[in-house]
C-alpha cells in the first residue's frame, strides 16, 4: 500500500491508459515503461533528480513493475521527501535571485 501522499497517474499517451508514474506530492518520482520493440516493461526511480542519478530495473510485467515500484516507495519515502523538500527551496531560493 502506497503512504498517504504517493499516488500513480498517467501521463505518457497510451492506449492502455495504464497509470505510469508515481508522484509524490506534485512530484513524479517513478515511471514505468515498456518498450515498443520488446515489449518489456521496466521502471526508471527517482525521476525527481538529475539523469545520472536516476536508476533503471527491468519489471516481468507491468503488475510486477506495479508491485515492485510501491515496495520502493515504501522504502525510500522518507528521503524521496527530504530530496523533494530541498529541491523546492533551491527552486524558491533561485526564484528570488532573479533579477528579470
């Protein structure tokens, strides 16, 4: 079961209308995917930070992936909101350095 404020959507265009990412708060911090030439899903994490930290696992299915992404979230909910937490105040802190 996800915490209170992890919820899926979906956001790529799919036929399927799968939900597809995880958010955490206003947050995507997961995505599953599958691929269109072998059909196999997997999950990219903590899409919240820059592409070289994010980590990538191949799922069996997309109900595994499903499984196995909210176990994650579980997991590692308390740092996704500390990471999400400072990124929002780099993000105000940088906003109020403009000069334009």
């Amino acid at each position: 079961m996800l915490p209170p404020d992890f919820r899926w959507r979906s956001v790529a265009s799919r036929p399927d209308e799968l939900p597809d990412a995880l958010y955490c708060g206003a947050t995507e911090v997961l995505r599953l995917q599958k691929r269109v030439d072998n059909h196999v899903w997997w999950v990219e994490v903590d899409r919240h930070l820059d592409d070289q930290y994010r980590g990538r696992r191949d799922c069996t299915s997309y109900e595994q992936g499903v499984i196995g992404s909210e176990l994650w979230a579980v997991r590692h909910q308390q740092r996704l909101r500390l990471e999400i937490d400072q990124r929002e105040v780099a993000r105000a802190a940088a906003r109020k350095n403009r000069t334009w």
